[in-house]
C-alpha cells in the first residue's frame, strides 16, 4: 500500500516526471511552475533520466515560484532601422518582446547567476544596494556596496542598471537569437563586462510581492548593429539615450568587478575625468585618485 506524503510544511514542491517519446522533440531539461506558487513540474527525456539532478531548472522553476518573471529581451525597430529603444507610443508597432534571454538563470537556464534586480524583488539586496536615481556619478559593484540603480523617464517607463560579468564562453548555442555557432566564433566580443540596462515592462505596486513591486525584465539590446544581445552590456565609452529625452547613462570605466556610470540629461558623449580626493583618518593621510573615489573605510574625505 502506498503512503502518502504530507507536504504541508514546505514552501516549495518539486516534482520531477521522465517524459516518454522521441527525445529530440524535448528540451535537455524542462519545467513548470505558477507563479507565485508551490509547485512546480520539472520534465526529464528519457536518455537523461540518469543524469545529474536537473539543479538550474529546479531553481528557475523556483524563481517562479518566488515571484520572479523570466529575463527576456526588447527588440526594437525605427523607419526599419534596428535601434535600442523607441517611446512607449511606437512600441507596440516597432518592438518586439522575445521571452528567454541571457545573463541570468531566470532566462537560460544554463547561467549561474542570479542578477541584482532580481536579487531587488525578491528583498535580498542589503540596505543601500540599490537606489533610485535622476543624476550623478555612481559605481556599481558586482556585489554592492552599490549593485542597482533605478531610472524612469517621462513616460513612466522604469529601468533598471547593474553591471555583470561577461557570459560563460561555453554559453549554450540554442540561446544565441538563433544565430549559428560559426557566426558566435567570428563575433569578437560576443560578451563582455559591462553595464545592462533593462526595462522593466509592467512594473507596478504590490504588497504581496517581497519587496512590494512586481516587474518584467527586458535586456535593451543597446548594440542593434549586431545580431545578438549577449553583447549588450555597455562598455567603457559607451553611452545610451533615452529615446524620451529625459536622461543619458554613460560608461565610464569598466573593471573586472565594478563600472562607473554617469546619468544626467542627454549631452552627447561625456569624456571620462578622474578625480583625486584627500582622506585623513588620525595623523594618517591618504589620496585616492579615480572616476568616482571614496576614501577608504575609517578614513574622512578632507
């Protein structure tokens, strides 16, 4: 006689189901799950059904299940010309919404990483991480002490900004905007370190959610001259405009764990000037030289 499992006390139910039929027709890994909800359904072919535990679809699911939409992208279009962003008024005819995108496992399922507007929703972030901005100078950390900032234009639109690491270079080829792999390996740069910009389509209050918001990332595809978007994180020098006027982000520098934007009113492109601050802490005296320098923890800029 079978027993039945009381499942009462977990937040989250994972069931895993080996699926019968022609392996080629299903994905590696599969699943679903509402959202928020506590289940989720998690499918294996059968050639798979004795390998590794499928851990990033479990967690994707999960992600669902924690309120988290996927990471998608925004492609848009002016008079047939591939661009960044266009005004909420030619949207919907010139742009268009791809679910699945890169750089998080809410997109492919492949990545290991969790990225820091999703870390926002779901209340992780630490007092200070992120902030809602109009202007200044900022640098953002992979792992703070700063790691998002908020942006929104006239229209209401919001957006979110946080600089990431390149991708994995044995990035899945089926998430590439179904381009081939000869096409990947004569990109240069296909991926690099950088600044993402997304927008966050249907963002609107709710106290049910974690931090009171609920939202769905699009990765603006800030280089339209290519055919891919796992090469939209903003390098140093690199600028974007809101297509609304109401501000211009650009990239100051870019190391291998942070980058220093700048956000104002549209200009043009803004050269890079460093600065050099004096710190004092007791009769010690130290001078800290860079884009954006703070002094360093005890010391008192002068």
């Amino acid at each position: 006689m079978s027993k039945q499992v009381d499942i009462s006390p977990y937040r989250f139910v994972t069931l895993i189901i080996p699926l019968p039929g022609d392996e080629e027709d299903q994905c590696e890994w599969d699943g679903i799950s509402d959202m928020p909800g506590k289940f989720s359904y998690d499918f294996s072919p059968p050639s798979d059904q004795d390998s590794n535990f499928p851990n990033m679809t479990v967690a994707h699911e999960w992600g669902h299940g924690m309120t988290l939409e996927h990471m998608s992208q925004i492609i848009c279009k002016k008079n047939g010309t591939a661009v960044s962003f266009v005004s909420r008024a030619e949207r919907d005819k010139s742009c268009q919404k791809i679910d699945y995108s890169t750089f998080s496992f809410m997109g492919s399922e492949s990545e290991l990483r969790i990225m820091a507007g999703e870390r926002s929703q779901l209340g992780w972030l630490r007092a200070g991480e992120e902030q809602e901005v109009t202007e200044g100078t900022f640098t953002l950390g992979a792992d703070g002490p700063l790691s998002l900032l908020w942006l929104k234009n006239s229209e209401g639109d919001r957006f979110q900004i946080e600089f990431v690491k390149a991708l994995n270079p044995n990035y899945p080829k089926q998430f590439f905007d179904i381009v081939s792999d000869d096409f990947v390996k004569v990109t240069n740069g296909w991926t690099n370190d950088g600044v993402i910009i997304k927008f966050m389509a249907d963002y609107e209050k709710d106290a049910a959610y974690p931090n009171g918001y609920m939202a769905h990332p699009h990765i603006i595809d800030t280089s339209p001259e290519t055919a891919i978007v796992t090469d939209s994180a903003l390098k140093a020098g690199k600028l974007f405009v809101d297509p609304t006027g109401t501000f211009q982000i650009d990239v100051l520098e870019v190391t291998g764990a942070s980058a220093t934007v700048r956000i104002g009113k549209p200009t043009g492109a803004v050269v890079a000037t460093k600065i050099t601050i004096t710190c004092v802490k007791g009769k010690k005296t130290r001078n800290v030289t860079g884009l954006n320098p703070q002094c360093p923890k005890g010391f008192v800029k002068i």
